[in-house]
C-alpha cells in the first residue's frame, strides 16, 4: 500500500504498519447522521464515531485511530467527525485501511471556496459534486455567486422574470472580453428554489455551509433587464449583459427598488439557513447616481456626504432588513470606506493590504486576495493552458500565502480560492482552475505547519485520487 497521504496535513499523525484489510459487512456505532454520511461515501467501511468532551479538539478537531480492532474516531461536534469521515476518504484504499493515529484540529475556522455561476449557469449536478470536493478537503464554506449582469440564477417567486428574462443573454464574449467579439450562441437557466434547497442539504451532511450571494447595488444589469424600473432609466429596455466586464447600470435609490431587494432577500434566507448572507458592493460605477435627480434627492434626504456614500447607504438598508431575520451581512472590501455596519463581515479581494485596511476599520476579515486566491487566473506560463482572464498564480505563490497578519489572530477568520467563471463555461475547466491550487489553500487554512516540499511529495497521490474520480487538474506546472 502506498504511503498515506492526506491533504490537508493534519496537526499530528503516525501510520505504524499494518492495514486493516475491507469488511465483508461493517458495523458502524456512530449518530445517525454520520451512520448516514458514512452510507453515502464510503460504504463498506464502519467503526465507532462517538462524541467526547475534549476541549483541545475544539468544534471542528477530532481523533482517529485505525488499527486491527477497527476504526475508531472521536470528536466533540458531529462536525468533527465529519472530517474524521474525510480523513478515512483519503485513507481507503482497495486493500483496506493504513494503520493511522491522528489527532488533527484546524487553524482557521473560515475555510471555502467562491463559485461564479452567474456567468455560466453549471449543472446543479455539477455544484453538487464541487461540494462535496470541498468536503473531501475539509473545506467548510461555499460562496455562491449566484447573481450578476449576465445572469440571474435564484428562482424568485414573487418575481418571476428575474430567471424568465434575467436568467438568459443572448450570447457571451468569444476569446478574452478585450478582444470584442461574441460567439453568437444563447446561453442561461437558472436554479429552482427546491433543487438549493436539496443542495444544501447535501452540502450540510458534509460539513459544508453554503453562503448565497446577490450581488447589489451594481452587477444587476441582468435584475434590471427583468424590471427596467430598478433601473435608473425605467424607460430603457437593457438586455441581459453580453460582455464580460462591469456595467455602469446600477439599481436606483426609490423606495420601490429597496422594496423589491428586501422581497429577494426574504426569499434567499428561506432557502439557505447560513448565518451570513453576502451583498455584494463591489464595483459600482456612480455614474447614473450623479446624474439621477431621485439619487440626489436620496442623498439630500438621508444627509450624506455625497453620491459616493450611497453604496454605503444600500448596504446598510439590506443589512438592517436582514438582522430581522438573525442574518449577518457580507460584502466586497469596496465597503470599507462606505461606512457599513460595524458587524459587516469583510472579504478582502484587491489587494493583501486591503486585509489590513478591514481591520483598521473594525470588521472580521475573510482574506482573499486577487495575488493569492483568485484561481481565476493563470496558474502557469505554458501556451497550452486555456484561455484565462489575466494574472498569474502559480501553485507555490497559493501555498506561501498568509491569510493572517501579526496581531489579527481571531479577527481574520480564513481564507477562500475564488473561481470567477467568466473564463470557464464548463464543469471541466472549473476543475483544471480549480485543481492542484484549491488543495493548496485548504492547506493554508486547516493546517498550522505547513512544508511546501512534504505538500508536493503527497500532492502527487492526491491528485492521482482526484483523477480517478475523473476529475481535471492542470499538471502543466508540476513535474513529469
């Protein structure tokens, strides 16, 4: 049997010799929930999963051990056992199970991954199996982007042509968007309240939570479409966005429009029951604020310091709504001079310093990067690596990240790769971004000693694992 290897590096582990050879039937005392967890993904397997007070385990550590008598795992949190159950994942072996002793806690307790499916609407199979990809990690957190100007996703039943119009564009750039030219092919579809619904139930007998995302008051050029009275010109008729890139259309100020995202929301949070829901903020122009009478008015009104402050000022309104329901909001770091609610949970994307800058303003920090996390780009210089948005990432550079800053212990909760999908229309090319850097951030946040040569010497049957699940990963900058 080769030897075991497990990513991310657990805090302690020694696999003495010996392999418990497969059960012709297993038994299996554990809660019904990873009895069940076990039936899905590894059957055939069984052993003893109990509950412990342990308070060096903390919510999400556990210890395994596997020997002749069996497999024995403990933990203070069904959570905990759930990575006990990804840990024996990576272990199994068609000639049974290595002998292993493990005890293994994780750093950071914000570990995730972003995916874009506004821009290309992926098969709910397909968001399905990335969920459990991420379990297999133990990454504990999805960001779905599930809105933006080229597409709207999440079925809305109090208005339908947010997916029977918004959900659909006539076609999307062929080749990088700078080039400007189209391919001439519709694309769109959208996901039912029921099938989210299911997924999230999939992603929770996992350990994983899933955080929507509706991204306001910009990216909405697909919402505005829908309903041209969101818009600032309610006389225009826009299309759902075409080109990749940022539209200067942005939603009004009117009371109607704060209704109308107030009315999204309350149905967003019946369908996911994750504490944080993500706003957005990022990136909007203010172009048609400067010129609206009605946003000039809104300004006046609410005695702002200017149009610049009404990004600020949206977000605060939805982050208000929200708290009715014990919701806590999430935004891009564009909100950190925008005034936003103190308890706003920060994502840090342009920048490491922007991380540093969050801080200052007294928010929590997930840390992301675009130089460290953004999967979206290059992951080498090859010529025969897809067409991607721009940037290099190489794997090493995602390894060497430090999500944390001296003296931000506790207030940077972790870290994401990011996987924008302007640049990855399908299932496939998601996986080749994807894969080997993602392991490479789970690394980052789970596991406090990290050795860059040890990770590439269990890489390599990692993603031999991964490959046999038939998923893609980009060899093109690993050795031969």
């Amino acid at each position: 049997m080769p030897e075991p290897a497990i990513i991310p590096r657990p805090a302690h582990a020694i696999f003495p010799p010996g392999v418990l050879p497969p059960a012709e039937s297993a038994q299996v005392t554990a809660p019904p929930a990873i009895t069940g967890l076990l039936a899905e993904v590894l059957p055939g397997v069984g052993g003893s999963f109990q509950l412990i007070e342990d308070a060096e385990l903390g919510p999400e550590g556990y210890r395994l051990r596997i020997d002749g008598s069996g497999v024995e795992a403990l933990a203070t949190t069904e959570t905990g056992l759930r990575w006990a159950v990804s840990t024996l994942r990576q272990l199994a072996h068609p000639d049974g199970l290595p002998y292993a002793e493990i005890t293994d806690v994780p750093r950071l307790p914000w570990r995730g991954a972003l995916l874009d499916v506004a821009r290309w609407c992926h098969p709910i199979e397909f968001v399905r199996e990335f969920v459990d990809l991420l379990a297999l990690h133990k990454l504990n957190t999805l960001h779905l982007h599930l809105t933006d100007d080229q597409g709207w996703r999440f079925e809305v039943h109090k208005y339908p042509r947010l997916t029977e119009v918004g959900a659909y564009r006539t076609e999307s750039n062929s080749g990088h968007a700078r080039d400007g030219k189209f391919d001439g092919t519709p694309h769109g579809g959208f996901y039912a309240q029921e099938q989210l619904r299911d997924l999230v139930a999939y992603a929770e007998r996992r350990g994983v939570r899933i955080m929507p995302e509706i991204d306001l008051p910009g990216h909405m050029q697909a919402a505005i479409s829908a309903y041209p009275w969101l818009g600032n010109d309610p006389e225009r008729q826009l299309p759902v966005r075409t080109a990749w890139g940022i539209s200067k259309h942005v939603l009004n100020t009117d009371d109607a429009t704060l209704a109308f995202a107030r009315d999204v929301l309350d149905e967003v949070v019946a369908v996911f029951p994750f504490e944080y829901v993500h706003l957005g903020g990022d990136e909007v122009p203010l172009d048609e604020w400067t010129a609206s009478e009605a946003a000039q008015k809104r300004v006046a009104n609410e005695g702002l310091g200017g149009t610049a402050e009404l990004l600020g000022w949206w977000i605060k309104e939805m982050g208000d709504h929200l708290a009715g329901h014990g919701r806590k909001i999430a935004a891009w770091d564009e909100l950190v001079e925008a005034a936003p609610p103190k308890d706003t949970l920060i994502f840090a994307w342009r920048g490491a310093e922007r991380v540093s800058a969050a801080l200052e303003a007294g928010h929590e920090v997930v840390a992301v990067p675009q130089e460290f996390v953004y999967l979206d780009h290059y992951e080498t210089q090859s010529p025969d690596e897809p067409l991607a948005i721009g940037g290099h990432t190489p794997l090493d550079r995602v390894y060497g990240f430090e999500p944390v800053p001296t003296g931000a212990a506790g207030r940077v909760l972790g870290t994401q790769g990011m996987l924008w999908s302007e640049y990855t229309p399908t299932p496939s090319l998601v996986q080749f971004r994807a894969f080997p850097r993602l392991a490479a951030v789970a690394e980052v946040a789970w596991s406090a000693d990290r050795d860059l040569s040890d990770f590439h010497q269990r890489l390599d049957a990692h993603l031999v694992r991964l490959e046999q699940r038939t998923i893609t990963v980009n060899r093109l900058g690993l050795p031969h």
